[in-house]
C-alpha cells in the first residue's frame, strides 16, 4: 500500500507534468487541451490541499507543500484568467 507522503509526491509531479501540457496547448492554440490542462490542474490542486491538510507530515514538509500549493495555484490563476475570457468561460 502506497504511503500518503508518495501520494502527495507524485500528485506534484503529476501538476507540473500538467503544467507543461498546458503550456503546449497555450503555444499551439489547441482550445481543447487549454480547457482539458485547466481542469485538471484546478482539481489536483484541491486534491493535494485535501491530502497535505490530512497527512501525518512534520512541519517542515507541510511548509514545502504548502509553497508548493500556493505557487502554482497563483501559477493557474494566473493562467485562467486570459483564456477564460478568450474561450468563453
């Protein structure tokens, strides 16, 4: 059985993989993936805060996570909000 501490590690990297596809996207205008990569970074972003609030992780680690969270949620924020407006959402 998988430990929460892999979990959230994965769930990282998983967002900066997602981070990276929406970028192509972004580059090749592909509205579909913009959309799709949106998405899934919203919702493993809330997933990660869901596990990180529940875990058994010291201090430390829950700063490092928390950077994390609030780092590339700004990042999706900040990605959002021009292609919301341009797809029409």
């Amino acid at each position: 059985m998988r430990s929460v501490h892999e979990d959230i590690v994965n769930l990282e990297k998983q967002i900066l993989q997602t981070e990276d596809k929406l970028l192509d996207c972004i580059r090749t205008g592909y509205v579909g993936g913009i959309k799709k990569s949106l998405h899934s970074l919203d919702s493993d972003l809330k997933y990660l805060s869901i596990l990180a609030n529940g875990a058994p992780i010291d201090k430390n680690e829950d700063r490092k996570i928390m950077d994390f969270l609030r780092t590339h949620y700004e990042y999706l924020q900040k990605l959002s909000i021009p292609h919301k407006l341009s797809l029409g959402g």
